[in-house]
C-alpha cells in the first residue's frame, strides 16, 4: 500500500489488530459536520434521550469498535453508559428504514444521505446528532501510508507530497491529528 485515505477509528483499530501496521497519518481528509451522522428512530418512537438505550437493540453498520460505536461511549458517559449497555444490531446504513419499521433495531446509527431518506420516507427521527457535544468538528477522515513507503520509493527521494490545508471544495482547514486521537486515549502509537 503506497497511501490510504480512511477514518481515524478505522485506522486506529487495524493498528491495534495487525501487528507491523505501521501506518503513519500525513494529515486530515475530512472533517465531520452536524447531522452528518445519527441515531435515528421511528417516528412512534418513546425514546428521547441517548441515556434511554440501555437494554435496546441498537444498528451499526459493523461489529466492534467503530466510529459509531465510538461517538456512542463518548455521548452516553455522562449518563455513566456505554455501548455495552445496548445490544448491537450490524445493519448497512441503507437498511436504516426497513430495520426499523420491522423493529429489528429500536433506534440505528445512520449518515447522510439513509438520515434524510428515512425522514422523508418513513418519519424517522433523530434520537441525537452523533456529532453534537466533544464531537463537534471532529476530523474522522485522513490520508495515511506505511512508514515502510518512504524507504521503498527511492524515485522520489524518500519524499512525501506536501500536506494541503485547503482540502476538497468546501471543507474546513484540516486539524491536527492529535484531535482524533485525543478521544482514543491509548489507541494511537
């Protein structure tokens, strides 16, 4: 692998699974905006608090630790919860509509454009903005490579490209990295 372009959780959580990794972050992608990513639930839903998903089935897109996962713990603590206290249900971000008309899931962790669709389709609601509170503007998009590149693409002299700031059309000023990794205390190398 040359570069990667992926989330911080993801990147943090294969570093801690595959042993020599060894990737390295050359800076931030993207950043998360409000309303990016949710937990929805149906429109007849009792919920109406984050701290009520203690004992529910609750959809991610992936077992394990996740960005959604993530923004769960980080949200629910000061309710002293945590994604432990919640059955996870692995349902794709496009199955968010019919997992919860056919109460598979009580409430699902979704992104645009599942939160709109859902809304306007079904009634869905917003429980919470995953993205709300320490992790507004969090970055959750990177460019990354192997260490290893550095020494293995002599043509370029051992150079990385330079670091751009500006990003895509439209997006913030990347952050430095130490902002990820600061709400995965002890994930990052």
């Amino acid at each position: 692998m040359d570069f990667t372009s992926e989330n911080y959780v993801g990147m943090f959580a294969a570093e801690k699974a595959v042993k020599g990794l060894n990737l390295k972050i050359v800076a931030d992608n993207s950043q998360t905006s409000p309303g990016l990513y949710v937990m929805l639930v149906p429109k007849s839903s009792p919920l109406t608090s984050i701290a009520q998903l203690k004992g529910k089935k609750v959809g991610f897109p992936a077992p394990g630790f996740n960005f959604g996962s993530m923004a769960a713990n980080i949200l629910m603590k000061p309710y002293n919860e945590s994604s432990k206290d919640f059955t996870t249900v692995v349902e794709p971000f496009s199955n968010a509509i019919q997992a919860l008309a056919t109460h598979q899931v009580d409430a699902i962790f979704t992104t645009e454009p599942f939160v709109t669709t859902a809304e306007a389709a079904a009634g869905d609601r917003v429980l919470t903005d995953m993205l709300s509170g320490p992790l507004a503007g969090f970055p959750d998009g990177l460019l990354g490579h192997q260490r290893r590149v550095r020494a293995e693409k002599p043509e370029n002299g051992g150079r990385l490209p330079a670091r751009d700031d500006r990003g895509a059309p439209g997006s913030r000023p990347a952050t430095p990295p130490t902002s990820a990794a600061s709400c995965l205390s002890g994930s990052r190398r």
